[in-house]
C-alpha cells in the first residue's frame, strides 16, 4: 500500500493487490493496519524527482492520502499516515514533503486521512524511538505539539527492528511515556535480527528477546498490538540489507516455527 505500489503514475491508482490482502484478512476474521501513505523512500519517480512547488505537492499529496484511505475506508483499522519523519539526533528527516511543504506536511496528511475515514485510527511510525533517547524524545514533542493545536492523531508505531541481545532496557518505559500522551502505541514491523549462522544458543536468545518485546506491550495499558515484519526468513528483508545477518523471524525458511514462537505466546501470556 506504499506510494510505488498505489499511484505508480500521477493519478493512476492501482489497488489490486492491496485489495487481495484485505480479502484474505477479512476472511480469517483478521484486523488491518494499513501502510503507508506518507513517506520520503519508494516514492514513484513523479513524485520524488518531480519539482512541484509547494501548493501542489501539498495538493498531489493530499489526493494520495485521500484516495488511498478512502478507498479502504472502513476496512482498516490503522493508518502509518506519516512514516519515519525523524533523523536519529531527533530533527526531522529531509524528504521532498519536508524540503517542499516544511513540517506543516505532518499536520496536513493526518487531516487528509482524517477526513477521508474518520473511524480509522491514525499513526506516525518510527524506529528507534523503542527506548529513551534523543528521537523518542522527539516523537513525544511532535505528538504533544500535534495533539496541543488539535490536529489528529491517536497511534504512535514503534518499528522495533531489533538486534539479538540488544532490546532497549527502556522498552516499556518508553510504551509508558507514550501512551501518557494519550495515544495509543503498537508494535508494528517487529524482527530481531542475528549473526548468521543461526546456533541453538542464538535462537534461545531470540526466544528471550522476543518475549522481552511482547510482555512489554502487554504490561502496557494502551499498547494494543504487536506486528512483526515478515513471519518467515524466507522473505526477509535483513538479509539483502545487512549483510552476514538474518533469521529474524518467528518461522524459518520452510515454514516451521522457531523458539521465538514460543516467545512471542510467553509474552501474551505473561
């Protein structure tokens, strides 16, 4: 449901295959999240590259999220509206909605989505805003700026592309802080990458972090769901992005549950 895969060409949306998966949730009795519709990576050159000045990007940009949204109106029930607006020092990140629009791009598509499915509940999605630090510190800033001139929002994503063995001791501190705001949070592209090759040792630490993340959330009054990134390594995006690393996942290559599965029924569990 990316820019790239919805309006590949001005004006030209293609839904088919964002379609088919809604298809197969609704048949399993399955919830949504929708992602995303406002991002500065996998954009279509037309839109990247294109040199609109500052009304109309803010115009083709608010037809995107209006369209997309509103095509699912109803069907959804969360939007990564905004995804990955930060830089890691906590400055937001340059993209052509910022460099064009300036931060006024945040305010503008959440209303969009707003308006276009007014039951949804609307996210600003992010890594490493998973513990304390400079960026979640930012994140709190922007939501509290947000929700303070009453522009909507109701999610705050936390991405949680993790490392084996290096889970943010601030996890659920930082879920706390959050939803102190009056949002909800959600886990929502969860992986826990390793060193490859895969040993018993290194999937019983995967195991633990998994658990780890999951319990976390659940010990979190408004931390309505986890979500991981792939199920399966056969699929993982890790592999052709860090190279030596991998089986980040809660199944293998072939489908079988992994340790981390167990993990994962520990935490809602626990």
């Amino acid at each position: 449901m990316k820019w790239d895969a919805t309006e590949p060409e001005q004006g030209v949306f293609t839904f088919t295959n964002g379609d088919a998966i809604v298809a197969l949730a609704q048949a399993n009795g399955q919830i949504m999240r929708g992602h995303n519709t406002v991002w500065g990576s996998q954009l279509p050159s037309w839109v990247s590259d294109s040199g609109f000045d500052n009304a109309t990007l803010i115009s083709v940009m608010q037809n995107h999220v209006s369209t997309v949204i509103g095509h699912y109106k109803g069907q959804i029930y969360s939007w990564d509206v905004v995804n990955e607006p930060f830089n890691d020092d906590g400055t937001l990140a340059s993209n052509v909605f910022f460099e064009t629009i300036g931060p006024t791009y945040i305010d503008l598509a959440l209303q969009a989505a707003s308006a276009a499915d007014p039951n949804a509940k609307l996210y600003i999605n992010d890594f490493n805003i998973e513990g304390e630090g400079a960026k979640a510190t930012a994140m709190e800033n922007l939501v509290t700026d947000l929700k303070s001139r009453g522009i909507p929002i109701d999610g705050i994503g936390l991405e949680s592309h993790f490392i084996l063995g290096e889970i943010p001791t601030t996890l659920q501190a930082q879920m706390e802080a959050f939803t102190a705001l009056g949002v909800e949070v959600a886990v929502t592209e969860l992986d826990i990458r390793m060193t490859l090759p895969e040993t018993d040792a290194l999937l019983a630490q995967q195991q633990t972090d998994y658990q780890t993340v999951v319990s976390a959330c659940t010990a979190v009054a408004d931390c309505v769901g986890v979500t991981v990134w792939e199920y399966t390594d056969k699929y993982s995006w890790v592999p052709s992005t860090f190279a030596g690393q991998g089986d980040a996942d809660p199944w293998d290559e072939n489908l079988e549950m992994k340790p981390a599965y167990d993990g994962i029924i520990a935490g809602f569990s626990s």
